[in-house]
C-alpha cells in the first residue's frame, strides 16, 4: 500500500488498464483500490480522472467480452468450470441462473458490486444467448457505474485517502498480516462450511444406478427437477418421467407432495 501512489503515478493509464483488465479477467487483484487512489491523484496531479475512467471502461468491457463469447459458445460448460473454483461452487450456478431469471440482462447494471457474481454474469448473458449489442450496452453501463464509484470516491475523499496510505506505510507489513489473516479466517469457514454441507449430502444422495434400479424394480420414486427455468433451457437434458418443482413457491410445493413415496430431487 505504501508504494500504491507511487506505481499509479509512474506507470498511470497502463497500469490502470492491466490492472482492472485482469481483475475481470478473474484474477485475484483487486482494482478498485487503484482506480480510488487514481481519483484521488486527479485531483493534485496531472492525471485525468476522464482518462482513467475510460480506461477502466474499455479493460472492462474487453474482459467481459472474452467472457461472453465463451458463455455463447461452451454454454452451461463454461458456467460450471467457474463456479467449480469459487468459494461456493454448490450454490454458485443456481444463484447465478436465479439473478438473470429474475433481472435479466440489466442485472449486469450491477453486477461488479455482487462478489462472485461479477465474473459469471458476463458468460451468462453469452449463454443466454443475447445480442453482443445488448451486452455492451448493459455492460458498459455497468462499468461505468463500478469504475464511476471508485474514480468519484477517490476524488470526493482523496484528503482522507491520503491519510490512510500515509497511515498503513506507517504500519508496514502489519498492515498485510492483518488483511492476510482476515482472509485465510474467510477461506477457511467456506471450506468448513462446503465440508458439512458435503457430510450432508452423502447422507442424503442417491446415485444413478440406485435409482434406476427403484424405477426398473417398480417402486416409482417421485423425481423431481428443481432446476431454475434458466438451468433447463441452457441444459435441456432431463431424467424420464422427471416433474418440475418450482424452488421459488417450495413450501407451497412441498404440501401436495405424496408422503407414500420416494421423492427425489436433482438440480444444476
């Protein structure tokens, strides 16, 4: 943090564009910091705070539209290959259906302020199959809106921003172990938490032969889909015999299930 200042001021608009280029690409760097010490920068020295917010524009919507061009081209693939190394791959590609069922493409308004979901909804909209014009246009709008906040936050509060850079050089690598140790704490209850929900369901699974062998021996288990309607028609392969159950009215659902028969659910 203590040469934060000092790198924007010596690389400038380059730096800004690799920066949040790989930030939305999904690497682990954190851009906003950088776009709120240029904002803060534009106001005491020769950087424009115009300049870097089209910069961030442009590295974002270049990112995002890698993005989208492989959600339109690998489809669902591209989907579970992202939320398979996010903290919270078991809920990841039902929230993400779940957001653009409900909003549609203006939820890419606010995507960027949604953790985890900044990364995926770009493939979503391409698996959606959108219009690259009607990405662009939500998208855009969206890293203004993210690259906006940071650039005005930094300008509004670049007194109190330089205190603050001031205060954690004072502080030095204390300053990282603090954050460091936050972060691993975070890790690590995702971990615990993704562990007991797996302990879970190994208690409650049923694999593929064991429920054919109910269906050949004629038991007639109740199958139920409770894929969003988004997951069904990214993906629209479905179990024989298999029933909708719609998750958003499941307490209503669950009353007029039979209770004499076995009921399985599968998802996404």
């Amino acid at each position: 943090m203590a040469h934060l200042t000092q790198y924007v001021i010596a690389y400038g608009l380059p730096l800004i564009f690799g920066i949040v280029l790989l930030e939305q690409l999904g690497a682990p760097i954190p851009a906003i910091p950088v776009l709120v010490v240029a904002g803060a920068l534009s106001m005491d020295r020769d950087l424009s705070a115009w300049q870097v917010l089209v910069v961030a524009i442009g590295a974002s919507l270049a990112a995002d539209t890698v993005w989208f061009l492989l959600g339109r081209s690998q489809g669902h693939r591209i989907l579970k290959t992202l939320c398979r190394i996010s903290l919270s791959p078991d809920s990841c590609v039902r929230q993400t259906e779940s957001v653009f069922e409900r909003w549609g493409m203006p939820s890419l308004l606010v995507a960027k302020f949604v953790p985890g979901f900044s990364t995926v909804a770009p493939p979503m909209a391409g698996a959606t199959r959108a219009s690259l014009g009607e990405f662009l246009l939500f998208d855009g709008g969206g890293a203004l809106l993210w690259a906006g906040a940071g650039v005005a936050g930094g300008m509004i509060f670049h007194r109190a921003i330089d205190r603050a850079l001031a205060f954690l050089a004072s502080i030095g690598s204390a300053a990282f172990a603090v954050l460091g140790v936050g972060l691993l704490a975070f890790v690590a209850f995702k971990w615990w938490q993704r562990r007991s929900f797996y302990k879970f369901l190994r208690m409650a699974r049923i694999s593929v032969e064991d429920l054919r062998r109910l269906m050949d021996e004629g038991r007639s288990p109740l199958v139920l889909d409770v894929r969003t309607t988004k997951g069904r028609s990214l993906d629209p392969r479905r179990i024989r015999g298999a029933a909708v159950l719609d998750v958003f009215n499941l307490d209503e659902a669950l009353r007029d299930l039979p209770r004499d028969r076995e009921i399985i659910l599968y998802c996404t």
